[in-house]
C-alpha cells in the first residue's frame, strides 16, 4: 500500500507542478511598477524573509516629539498587491501631527497607548474628533484633512493601516510653504496673508 | 422562408428573454447606496431620459466670477457604477478656483477657452504649473492640492472629469476655518498664526 | 524658532521620502502593456508635460463630414490606469457615424453645439434615440451598436469620454466587408443576399 | 482530556459565530441588482441546493438546429459576484451561429463534440477562424462581432462559459431589422440598400 | 470685504452640497450585504462614532491560553468597503494556534510581545516557518493551512490583519471532526485511520 | 460613388489604426507576472492559434482512477487578465478525490457523466453535499475543504471551471505529511496522535 501512495503523491504533485507557485506575489522591486503593483519576484528566488519585516519598532523621536516607522511595499515586498500598509508612531508629551491628508488611503489608527485626540474634517465641513486609549481603533476617510495630539501625561503610541501599499502623505504647511510657488498666488489661492505666507516660507526653507 | 425566419427571430427573443435586460444599470436613487454604486432601476421602468442629462450649461458667474456645473450621479443616474463624472466650469476674467483637493478623484481638466493657469502640489513638495488653453487637456492626479487661475483678457471655461461617480471636494479655507474647530488648535497643527486664523474665521463665519 | 521649524520640514521629508513619489503613474509606452495597465514611467523622469495633452482639437473635416481626435492613453500616457479616455468629433451638416460598437467602452457624448441624433439598439432590441444640442450629455451603454446623425443646419460637434483607456471601435461595414471574409458565409450568418455583400465588399475594399 | 476538547472546540466555535457565515453570497434575486451584483440570500437560508444548477442540459433544437441552454446568474443565483455563467448549446448538421456580439463579456467555448468553426473578426478588421473539436477551448475576445457554423456530419456541441454573471448577446439582424428602426436611417448608417432592409425587415418582423 | 467672502463660501458651501457626503460608506448592518460590502449608513445619521471601535482589549485567555478579539466589519461597520479587518490576540505559555485557513484573506501578524511561531505551508508543499519578536510583522498568503506556537516564557501578543472585511476561519479539527461527515468518508479522502478520526469526533463533539 | 466609399474606409481605418489592436491581452509568458497577470505578448505577434487550447482531452487514468488535465493561464495564454480557468477531470468506478483547498478560487463542477457526490465544509462547520449526474453544475465556494467520491458503476467526468487564472491546490494530506515539518509540531497543532502521523509520513514521504 505504500506504493500505492507513493504513486498517489508523485502523481498529485506532477499534476501541481505544471505550473510555478502562485500562493503570492513578492514585489520585485527592480521591475517597473504597474497601476495594480510591482511584478512578482520569481518564486524560485523566494524565501521566508522575504514574508518578515523586522523593523517595525518604534524610531527615536525627533524634536517635535513623535517618530514615524513606515512599512510599504517599497520596505516590505511582500505588501505587493494586498492593498494596505502599515505605520508605527509615537508621540511624546505635548507632541502633535500637523495637518496633512493621505491622497490615496483611509488611515485606520489603532491605540496602543496614551491619550491622544485625532480629528479629521469632512468635504461637508464637519469636524470629528475623538479622544483615543489604549484598544481604541479610529478611521480616517480616505483623502481628508486631519491632524492629531497628544493630550495625555505621556507617550501616544499607535499602529497606523492604510488602505493603499504606497501611501503619500501631503503635510499641508510643507506643501503650501516648502517649495516655490509664488507667495501672491498662494494669498490669492488661500486668502493667507502674504505677510503670514512669508513667514512660513522663511520658517519652511520654501522661496517666492 | 419568412414563417422560418419570424420562428428563429422568436426562438432567439425567448433565449434572450429568459433575463432581464443588463446592458446598463441606471441608479436608483432612492435605494440605500452602496461601496459599488446604487441599485439598479428596474429595466422595464428605464427610458431614453435616464440617459440624457440636459442641464450641462454653463451657470450664472457669482461674484467670484466662476461657475460650476455638476453632473455626478446623483444628478445623472446613469453614470452609476462607470466611475467617472463631470462638471462645467467658466471662470471670469480675474477669477481663481482657490485651494482644494477631491479626495478620491483624479481630475482632468479639458479647456474649452480662455487662458487658465492650473497649478497642482505632489506629496513630495513638487509644484506642476501649466498655462491651458482651448483643446489642451490637464490630468491633476487623486488626492492632490491644486488651484487654478484666469490669467486670460476674456472667461475661461472647461469640461472636467472626475474619477469619480460623485467626488467630492475639500475647500482648504471652508476646511479650516469655516466650522467651529478651536483656533488654537488650528494654530498649532497649522503653523498658522491664531490672529489670521480668526481673521479668516471670520471671513468664512467659522467660530471658535 | 525658526530652526525648530527647519528640523520639523527636514525631518518630514526624510520621512516621506524613503519612498518615490506615487501620486501618479504615468504610462511608459515602451513597457509592455498589462491588463491592468502600461507599467509607471520613473517618477523622476516625469515633468508637468506629462500631464499635458495639447492637441485635443478639432481635425479637418473628411469627405463625410466629421474629423475624429482621439486621446487614448497611447496618446496620452497620464490617462493610464484611469480607466477612461477622450475624443473630440465634429460632424459636417448632414454627415453620419456610421453603425459601430466600442467593445469595452461605454461612450459619454457631451455635445458642444450643433443637433445631433445619437441612437442606440440594446440586447433586448430597444431602440433609443435622443436629439442631442449643446449642453446635453448622453450615456451609450458599453458593447452596443449605435450610431448618429447630424441633423442641424450646421456642423455638430461634441467632446466623448470612453469608460477605457484603450477604447476599441468595431464599425459593422468595415467588420462584414472590408476583410476576406467569404461572402457565402457572411451571408449565411447575416441573411444578407449574396448580392449586397458582394457591392459592399467592393465599396469597403473587402475580398472573397 | 475529552472536557479540554470540548471547551476548546467551544470556544473556537463561539469566536467563529460572532459573525454570520461569509463563506459565499448566493443571489438574492428579489433584492435590486447592484453594480457589483445581488444582495447575498440571508445564509441561514441557504442549503445546499443552492449551489446546484440541476438543467443544465440540452434543449430540444430549433428549426435551425440548434438548443441553447443558459445558466447565469438570474438563473443560477450562486454564481452572484462570480464574473462568470455558463450556457450549453448543440447544433444540428448545418446549423450555424448567426453574427452577434456580447456587449460585456468574453466568450470561451469548449467543445463536446462535433466539428464546428468558430470565427471572430477584431476591431482591427481581422478576421479569426478555427475548426474546432472535442477537446478544444477557444477564446473570443470580448464585445466582437463572432459567429459560428457547424460544418461537420452530425451534431456540433459544447459549453459556453462567459465573462459575466448577465451576459448579453446581440444578434446583428434582429438589432438591425427586428424593431421599428427607420430604414432610411439604418441605409444612410451601414450603407445597406434599403430594398434589402426592407426584406429582411419583413423576416424579422420589424417596421419602419 | 468680509460680505464677500461670505457670498464665496455660501456658494462653495450651496455647490458642494447638492450631493450628500460619500467621503464613507459606514455599513448599514440591517441593509442584505452585497458581493462589494453592505449599503451606506445614511450620512445625516453618522457620528464620530461610527468611526470608532472601542473594545480592542484582549480578552479573557480561554483553557487553551489564547484570547482572540475581531474587529470585523460586522463588529466596526466603518471598514465597510475598506477590503481589510483587524484581531487583537494573546496566546499565553505554551499555548498554540491550531492548523486552520482563511478561505479568502491573507493574514498579516503584527508581533506585540512575546516569542511566537508563525508557520504556512504552500500549496507546492513547502514549510515557512519564522520565530516573531515585538516589532516583526510577517506575511500568511490567502487561504494556506498555517499555525502557531508560543515558545516564550511568557505571553505572546499581536494585532493581525486579514484582507477582507469579513474573514473566515476554518480550523482543521473542527472542519473534519466537528460535524456530522461520516468517518468512513473522512477516511477515505483523508487517509487517516478510522481509529483516529473517531476519537477525534468524540473530543470535538462530531458524530458519523 | 466606390470612391466615396473606399476614402471612407480608408480614413475610419486610419483613425482606428493610431492605436494597437486592443481587443485582447494574450499572456506573455516570459514577461514577470504582476498581480493583475502577464504582460501582453505584441498585438503584431499574435495568430488565432493564441486563441486555442487544442488538448483539452481526458488524460491517461492514475493508480487511483482519475485523471486531471489542467487550462490555466500559464497552459493557456488567452486566459490572462480574464480571472477564470479550466480543468478537466475523469474519476474511474471507486476513485476518490481527496480532501484538499483552492486557496484563491471558487470552484464550479460541470458534470459531464457518471454519479459524483461533491462535498464541502463551511467555515461555520456545516457539510454541503449532493450527489451530481451529467447536467448539473455544482458550485464549491473559494478556499474551503472539500472532496469527491464516485460513486457509480461507471466512469464520472466533468469540466471544472475555476475563479482564477491560475488556482492553486493543497492537498490536505500531501501538505500534512509529504514535507519535513515536525511530527510533535503537527501533533499539537492537529491533535493527531503521532503514531498516525508517522504512518502516513510514512507513505507520503515526508519526514520529520
């Protein structure tokens, strides 16, 4: 009967072997990206690494008092066509996250410390704002203003989702203040004072 | 040969019959919406109208010298699951589209006269400027800030397209000071100074 | 203050810099096409051209009448992964679009003057007709053969929107009768006579 | 160890049915259609019978011998949100296809018997042609005119699968001459005469 | 001035609202789910917290030493259409998940503490075995058989995100000993020995 | 007038010819899969050969009475992008197939003759089963366990239609034990004494 088996196996595996592996799509980083992802790396290149990224831990904090640990598909391969990626962030005491809007991607924050008030504005111009502990989950509409802070005595950590494997971020006072876009058409654009918009320019190294 | 052929032209129409027509699915507005568009209008209620929309005319300028038609699905039921939609836009000599994003929807601009500087703002600071005129098309990608300009001797007018059944629109001004978000706040997530906050708060009948 | 500022902008954009831009996928013709779209131009080789198509204008008119301006996305490469696309047609007093099909692609005609008679046929055999005038827009649902008349005084014109990057156009003469399909079997499967396949054959170039 | 077992697949089990069964969507034919298809059937409903489809067999032949049997979604309601139905058809020696398209979706036909040449003519006005027999899959690419003739000693048959739950078909004269469409229009659009319209409008049983 | 620029926003504010807000679609749990998610709550009746999921706390750890919370979209109707869901769990010492699938999502394992086995096999018979640490995140295509160990000396935690709304589960004892599927059947398409399959029907409460 | 006509055609053909034919996507197999699928082989290469799939026969039958001949994209190129795919199975008096998963496709069973019982198990632990005859069509829904004994005094046939290009198969028994994972391991993770275990190492080769 143990040849019978063995039979049985080489023949059900002959017939699975017709064609290479497709339980998943390793982004092959090198390949040109498409509008649905990266190619697959070959899965004969694939290993168990490439299903690990090790460096999802908390960064040191910067001067304003939060880090920012990013894991796309462009740090983590094996994201490729899934739709989502991940943050990891911390914000210290009296630290905040300026307003700013993810062009593509909800953003789904998951509490895992702290008091910390996220707050996200609608196309209708309503506000809504909520205060989140630990094992609270929050989520942002897709493309919309918000911003957040910490309220609480200590550190506001969380692991933040997004609904797309590259999400952009577009800080709000970098995009309008850090580049060049003349100083008369951003008053004209945005009702800003060019007195106001100048010193923000100066502040955000952006010129004209 | 004509009993044959009116006995093959009614055996098809019972083939094709067993169904309901499905070439098109034009919105019931008044079913719950869903993440892939409306129900469907039953098929024996559809006629020719449901798929005009008439009032594709340029509005009456306010006193910011633009107007801006819509024609998105809950106007113009059949645009239900195709994913586009569109507007009609004139803008007077001197008039501007201030700051804004579609939070979901990429936008293509097709002039139709005038002089029309568009302007949109990447994720990574990049400022893109182009000056539109009659048969140039401009792509704004999803999500991005971006404001435009009369810069022309006459009107400027355009068809844009959303990528989009109903997208939506986040007017940076409205957004930030035109509901009661605390000033403070908005400062401190801003980079704004607070008296130009309330100054435009007031502009924009905000409080807070 | 101002270097807290400067740390601030510097710090955010080595945040979001770790990844290349991803606002947009401009088409690289060159690569090889996908199903779901033609691989990204390198972000770094994309200018505010790229976003840009110029040439979105009225054609001479040919000897029936109309001139057809396509910006599909192998025209226009921003256009990729949009998932639509554009024409410009005028049509000449008394001309006509011929009986045709858009495999994949329903059509959005907004006209831009003249009067003109859009039709088409469904799969339950309904005819829908619409005298289109400026301002109006008309749905083609996807895949049916349809067709239009210019019935003003003047020429008719108008901008059409396709629901696909790649849209294809199947004009019924040319498919019956400008290839070297055999005219037994066209008449066959058409219930045509021999007769008018044969003097359609020869006005449409088509053989056998 | 048996009381262990048993809280455990209690436990696991009080996990699992915090939600109802997601396993499948049957088609709630009574609910609205959708874009993305029917309501699910409330699952404490289901059995198993729906996921059968008990007559899928061959009907009786026509005058033009041939039987086509349908199993889409309207009748088949488990293959909701699937992409794709299925149809069985036989045709009698000399029996042909007439010229018809599927406005949305590709057909595949895999042959079961029989020698039957199937033919599609793409939108670039070339024509594709292949005998087919038991055991042969052929692909014809969506929305194209296409049609077939069974040109062997007895019955050629097969099953069709297409790439939609609703697929449509529009079978060229009956759209052409089986309703009220104006003769002079149909003339002046594909350059039929209009003798010859007229002829096979009385086959057809339209007017006009 | 200030009239002004109140007329401006009252008429952004009149465009804008011709349409209700669709920047989200949170699920109306009582609407028939759809093959694309449930219908949209009515925006007038959304508040901040339709956004908010609250409870994702670990629970209580059962006999087996794990707990395991779901926010799905049955719990948290704010991810309707979102296409990921999200569990807290806690395994403690010595405990095991025990081998299962998700018919239909990938599974991604956020480590929060602890020392834990992530194990899938491939449907070309490969092992992927990795030990995770806080800060680890690793990848389980959709629909392998896949499991877990705590190894550490204490608890073992984690956030997982699945790739769908609506995850299933399917643990292997219970699929094949947990009902009613006779035992000579299971033996035959399992090759297990009726012995063992009738044991393990009476730990997990099958019959047959 | 033949001149009128051929300028026409002639000048329709030029208007459709400034784009490839794009009526197809034929799979290039050499290009890197993506997750949308393979790049598209050259328009100017392809024949109506690519449109074929010509050894869609019954296979020899195994030591253990079936045989399985697979049409994937990978055998068949036309399937790219389309999201189905084919199989053909013939199960010999007796045989059996055992228990096994499509990670990522719902299986459909169009039974081609003999007497079949199909089963399933829900993830919710209920057993769907029915016995299928020639003309019934049987749906297995996407990623779970099921299997299929004959049952008939004679052969039982049928063609399989998968929802992916390129399903995959785990053969629950092969995935168990025809690898090195650790009997203790499996043990836990099963509660599969190890005496069983090992026997069936034993026969499906693996070790551990």
């Amino acid at each position: 009967m143990a040849l019978v088996f063995f039979l049985f196996a080489f023949l059900l595996c002959t017939i699975t072997s017709h064609v290479v592996a497709i339980d998943f799509c390793i982004a092959d980083l090198k390949g040109g990206d498409t509008p649905a992802g990266y190619p697959c790396k070959s899965p004969t290149n694939v290993t168990v690494d490439d299903f690990v990224f090790s460096n999802f831990k908390i960064g040191k904090p910067n001067q304003f008092n939060f880090s920012f640990t990013p894991a796309f598909v462009d740090h983590f391969p094996a994201l490729n066509g899934l739709g989502f990626s991940f943050g990891r962030v911390e914000i210290k005491r009296g630290g905040a996250i300026p307003m700013h809007t993810h062009a593509d991607a909800t953003e789904v924050i998951i509490s895992t410390g702290g008091t910390y008030i996220a707050c996200f504005i609608t196309s209708d111009n309503k506000v809504y704002t909520k205060t989140l502990t630990e094992g609270n989950i929050f989520v942002i509409p897709k493309g919309l203003l918000h911003f957040g802070l910490n309220i609480g005595k200590g550190k506001a950590s969380g692991i933040v989702v997004f609904s797309s494997e590259k999400p952009s971020v577009q800080i709000l006072d970098i995009a309008l203040f850090g580049n060049n876009l003349d100083s008369g058409i951003i008053g004209k654009t945005t009702y800003l004072d060019v007195a106001q918009i100048k010193k923000l320019k100066a502040l955000f190294k952006g010129s004209g």
